[in-house]
C-alpha cells in the first residue's frame, strides 16, 4: 500500500513540507526526501510552535519547518522546506515523540530520550541553564542537533530499562512529562504554574532536568485542595490517560471514572480552584488545547471545557443535529481540532482558523 500526507494551515516557515511558506487553507500534499507517495504508514504526526514531526512505522522520524534553534533535528539548516529525515543515534530506531513551542522530544527503541532545540525554562531537560541543543563547537560532519537527556539519575537505577520502559511522552508550549509503564511520571521545563506538581515540586518554578513529578489520583473522593488533613486515605490509581496544555496538566483514569487538573493557573475558568477532581465521567481519551481540554465519552461524543474565545469547544449540539456523522478519532492542536469518520471516510474540524487550520 502506498500512503501520502496532506496539510493546510500556517506555514510562514515551511512547517507543512510542501516546499512553500504560504498559508493554505486547503489541503496540499507534503514531501519526504523529495518524495510525496511514500512505502511506509505515518503513525504520528506532531506539531510544534513552527516546525513538524511525522513518525513511520519503520521507525524513521521526519522534520520539516523553522529550525532556527536546531529543533527540526539539525545545525545546518535555518529552514526545512520538505520533510527531510532525522538519523537515527547509533542506529536505533524512534519509536515516539513530542513538540513544544521551539523543541522536540525523541524517545528511541533503547528507551532512550533525546531532545533538540530551544528551552529558556528548562523544555529541553540537558541541566541547569542550558538553553540551546546545538553545540557552539562542533565537528564539520556533526549536523545532528539532538542531546540526549538522563532520566538514569531521577530513577536510582542504572539498569531501569530491563523491567521498565516508556509508555507514552508528551509536550505542550513548554513543559514535557513521560509516563513509564512503573506508572511514574518524570517530567522538566515550564513549572511557574504548578503544572507538573502536587506536593515538593511546587516551589521549583523551572526544571532544567528531568524531575520525578508527584501527578496521582487520590481514591478518597480528595477535590484536589492541599488542605492539610493527614487523615485523608491516599491510596493511589493508575494514571490511564493524560495531556498537558498551555500551563496545566490533565490526569485522568479510565475504570474509576475521574479526571484531575494540575495547575493553579486560571485559564481554565474554574474559579481558582487549583488541582480540581472531576468525578463519575466515563471517558475514553484526553486530548488538550493551549486553554481547554476535550473529553472522548464511552458514547463517542466530545465535551470540551475552558476557552471558548476562538471557538475551540467541541460543538456538540450541532454535531447531533447532523445525522450518519460518527466519531471514531479525534486530534486537537494548539486551539483547533478535527474529527475522523471513517464510515463516510470524511474529517471535520472546528476551532481557530485564521491560518486556514
């Protein structure tokens, strides 16, 4: 089976891959290594501030867009104007990845993290104060932009990957958090919110490496306020889902039915309540924007909460009163999102669309 990628949207740095930086608001093909039917399924495609991901299913990770802090994969170009391949590190291949605003995160099969770019809050996770992934110095054969970021450290085990491996990484504007399958979560970058901590971590306004982050879910009915009552049961459930928007962070957990935000930003608009629970809501997925997440229900319906300035809740009154439209899948970027139905082989979007989104 051949397979090709259509785009549309901003693209003032190439982001798109079609060799042009005009915004479009239909869909136009991308290229890959010049080439635009390609042998092999795209299993992600990721956005970033200005610049794009795409993995396949033969491990390749391709770039394209702005790369002016190296966060395409490499130092040699300012611009990607086509998806050009990121080379695998001693070989092994890219099984995952995130974007943030000027980075990216990698993860390979080694259950290694790598990540390139820029971070002026600590996004790219290489230690205190380093803000940028491309060496000042480097050999005239080197183009590799990608650092590879210690987790080793935060575990306490040098041998981690024998029993545990990557579940799942995700970024937002400027904070990363990977799940492991131990169901620990690690995590670096934006902290002034309080998006990634319930507990220590709150007075570390930035993490320049990663940092083992206190996201659980409390089962005893906890609303999420630190009121000091020690005896509250804390007896903890596994994380199922979770996705990080602007500044906050969402956890939520499939089988008992609740959802938690981190944060004490107001962006949300649920009165100052920092860390509120959500309880009895039966949901398959979670999936965020820039100021408002979306709920996939056991009904395949979507619920949004948060932002609605630029249209961004899912409209859900109107999707009923359109009848043979079906949910199978959804995707959100930064305030705009699409839905998949595969029975009429169709997508639909809603949200932001100055760029043509």
């Amino acid at each position: 089976m051949k397979y090709s990628v259509y785009s549309c949207g901003s693209n003032g740095n190439f982001q798109l891959g079609n060799k042009t930086d005009i915004d479009l608001n239909k869909l136009s093909i991308s290229y890959f290594d010049e080439e635009s039917v390609l042998s092999n399924r795209p299993v992600k495609i990721i956005g970033g501030g200005n610049h794009t991901l795409v993995l396949f299913e033969n491990g390749e990770m391709y770039s394209s867009g702005l790369n002016e802090f190296g966060q395409c994969g490499y130092c040699d170009e300012l611009q990607v104007k086509s998806f050009r391949r990121i080379p695998f590190v001693n070989g092994i291949k890219w099984v995952n990845g995130s974007c943030g605003w000027n980075f990216s995160i990698l993860v390979n099969e080694n259950n290694e993290i790598y990540s390139c770019g820029e971070g002026l809050n600590g996004e790219l996770g290489l230690g205190r104060e380093i803000r940028e992934s491309m060496k000042k110095e480097k050999e005239e054969k080197d183009v590799s932009a990608v650092r590879r970021v210690d987790i080793d450290g935060v575990l306490n085990e040098k041998n981690w990957r024998g029993e545990v491996r990557i579940k799942d990484v995700k970024s937002s504007l400027d904070h990363t958090i990977v799940m492991l399958s131990n169901n620990k979560t690690v995590g670096w970058g934006n902290n002034k919110k309080n998006q990634m901590s319930l507990s220590e971590l709150k007075e570390d306004k930035v993490l320049w490496e990663p940092a083992l982050v206190d996201m659980k879910m409390l089962n005893n009915g906890d609303n999420g306020n630190d009121n000091g009552n020690d005896n509250d049961s804390e007896e903890e459930m596994i994380v199922t889902n979770y996705s990080l928007g602007r500044n906050f962070s969402i956890i939520g957990n499939k089988k008992d039915k609740k959802i938690r935000i981190i944060s004490k930003s107001k962006t949300l608009a649920f009165n100052n309540n920092d860390n509120l629970v959500i309880e009895d809501i039966e949901f398959e997925d979670i999936k965020t924007m820039w100021s408002s997440f979306h709920l996939f229900l056991n009904e395949k319906e979507i619920v949004s909460i948060g932002n609605n300035r630029h249209k961004q809740k899912f409209p859900l009154e109107d999707m009923k009163n359109k009848s043979g439209i079906d949910i199978d899948e959804f995707e959100v970027g930064s305030e705009h999102g699409v839905i998949l139905d595969k029975k009429s082989n169709r997508v639909y979007s809603w949200g932001w669309g100055e760029h043509g989104n």
